[in-house]
C-alpha cells in the first residue's frame, strides 16, 4: 500500500456504504472532522484505532478470492483459476481498466492509482 495521498472519487452507493461503515467504527462521516492520519480501514481488534495491516489485508483479499474460485468452479474453470492467481494489486488493474473502458478520462485515472506519469497509466488502456 503506498504512500502517497491521493483523491477517489465514490459513487453515491460507495458513499452510503463508507458513511455506515465510518458510523460503526464510531468515526465522523463529514469530511471536515475527519483526522488525515484515521485508517480508512481499521484494525479487526476492538476498540483499535489502528488501520489493518498491508499484510493482513492481502491475506483476507486472496482468501477472498480462493472462496469466489471454489463456488464458481463447476460453472467456470477458467475463471475459477484466474481468480486463483489474482492478488489485492489486481484489483487496481481491474479498476483502472474498467474505468477507462467505460469512458474515464485518463487523467481521473492516474489520480485515482496517483501515478506520477500519465505513461504509466495509459498501459490500461488495452488491459485484458
């Protein structure tokens, strides 16, 4: 997980789901308290205020996708395996391709992967 800020933009159905999230964890929901230094995604121990770790993070996500591979697995090997192999960096290629698939401007792109070059970026733009 780098380092560097950057700005996502949330569709209202990410907002809504985010603003509860927030609530559960008993953290504002209006931009204007929220503390820069708050993990967006928090620890899985009581109380913490601690955001979960990279490594955890990457564990529940490949677990993630080892369970979707098992239940689709009868239907769809090919698929079945493609999500064996899929890891948490991944999904950023899957967004990055959707997005501009979908009429993203490439800019918006970069900003969201906070890519520093525009070069870097437009790999996405004939992704599989």
């Amino acid at each position: 997980m780098g380092r560097k800020a950057g700005k996502v933009a949330l569709p209202p159905l990410a907002r809504t789901a985010l603003d509860r999230y927030l609530v559960e964890r008993r953290l504002p929901v209006a931009p204007t308290r929220w503390h820069p230094d708050t993990a967006l995604i928090g620890s899985l121990e009581q109380d913490s205020a601690a955001g979960i770790s990279g490594a955890r993070l990457w564990e529940i996500t490949r677990r993630f996708f080892a369970k979707a591979a098992e239940v689709i697995e009868a239907d769809n090997p090919a698929l079945a395996e493609k999500l064996r192999r899929a890891s948490p960096h991944w999904t950023r290629h899957t967004h990055a391709a959707h997005a501009l698939a979908r009429g993203a401007e490439l800019i918006t792109v970069r900003d969201n992967l906070r890519h520093a070059s525009i070069a870097t970026t437009s790999i996405y733009l004939h992704s599989d």
